[in-house]
C-alpha cells in the first residue's frame, strides 16, 4: 500500500492527466488534475493568464497541488507547476514521476489545446521544456521516458518502479 501520494510532473502535452487517470485505476485510488482543481474554482486557465496575469495563476497553482497533497491520490500537475519554490518543497511529501519525452509527438497532442504559453507553437514548447527539464529531473523520484512507448506499457514501467521503492 502507497504511503503517499503520486504526483505526475512533466511538459505540458505529455500525456499527464491521461497516464494519472489510467495509473489511479490501475493502483485503485482516487485521480486529480490540479489544472481542473483550479478551473473549478478560478475559471478557465486561459482566461486567468490574460486577465490575471502568470503569476497569479502560479499561485491558484501552489494552492491546487497543497490541497491535493492532502489525500493520497495520483495527482497530475500542469507542466510548469515545479517552477514555484513552494511547490517544490510540497512535494516532499509525494512520490514524484517526471514522464519525460524527446518531443517527437507533441506536435500533435498540442494543437487541440489553448495554451496560453504557446504562441509560437514548438518553438515555445521546447524552449520552456529545455528551461524546465533540469527541475523535473532534480524534483523526481522517478523518471518515466515516455516517447515510443504505449500507455499500457509506461503505467508497467512506473508501477514496476513503484514497487521498487
């Protein structure tokens, strides 16, 4: 039985809140997305980047991943929550699995999405991945590569790996 709760970080459009749903199934516990968590009582994600600016939705953030840190869960984080430093120690407090990704499929999955970081497409996802990257792999416990692999398989891997721990 998990001691605590499972937070998924990793790029946006890397599959987090479809592997975390399919993962809680799997691991029989409860699934949150902290970006739903915020919708639900701010509104929607793009709207609060234009009318209140990042860093207030960097805040709704922090409050997001602190609420559901309180239930053992598996918890899909939006990809630049680990930005904040208070976020940063909450996750003391989970297990941590960064889905990490060559990229290669993003295209794709991205061009559904509104993503207000996003106005120059693949150009702005790399560049904020490559800023990222080195936070997702130092805040990790696990890391999970996700490129050319099914989702059967990559909740195989972390559930393997959970099992190590």
């Amino acid at each position: 039985m998990l001691s605590k709760p499972i937070v998924l970080i990793g790029p946006m459009g890397v599959g987090k809140t479809t592997l975390g749903r399919k993962l809680a199934k799997k691991l029989g516990l409860p699934f949150v997305d902290t970006d739903v968590l915020i919708t639900n009582s701010h509104g929607s994600i793009s709207d609060i980047f234009a009318k209140q600016g990042e860093s207030v939705f960097r805040n709704y953030e922090e409050e997001a991943v602190e609420s559901a840190l309180s239930t053992i869960q598996v918890i899909a984080t939006g990809g630049g929550a680990v930005l904040s430093g208070k976020t940063q120690r909450l996750l003391d407090q989970a297990t941590v699995i960064y889905l990490s990704t060559n990229g290669k499929h993003m295209k794709s999955r991205l061009e559904k999405g509104n993503r207000p970081l996003l106005k120059e497409g693949m150009q702005d996802w790399n560049r904020i991945y490559e800023e990222r990257k080195p936070l997702y792999i130092a805040l990790s416990d696990i890391e999970i590569e996700t490129s050319d692999v099914g989702l059967a398989e990559t909740i195989s891997k972390i559930c393997e790996k959970l099992d190590a721990l």
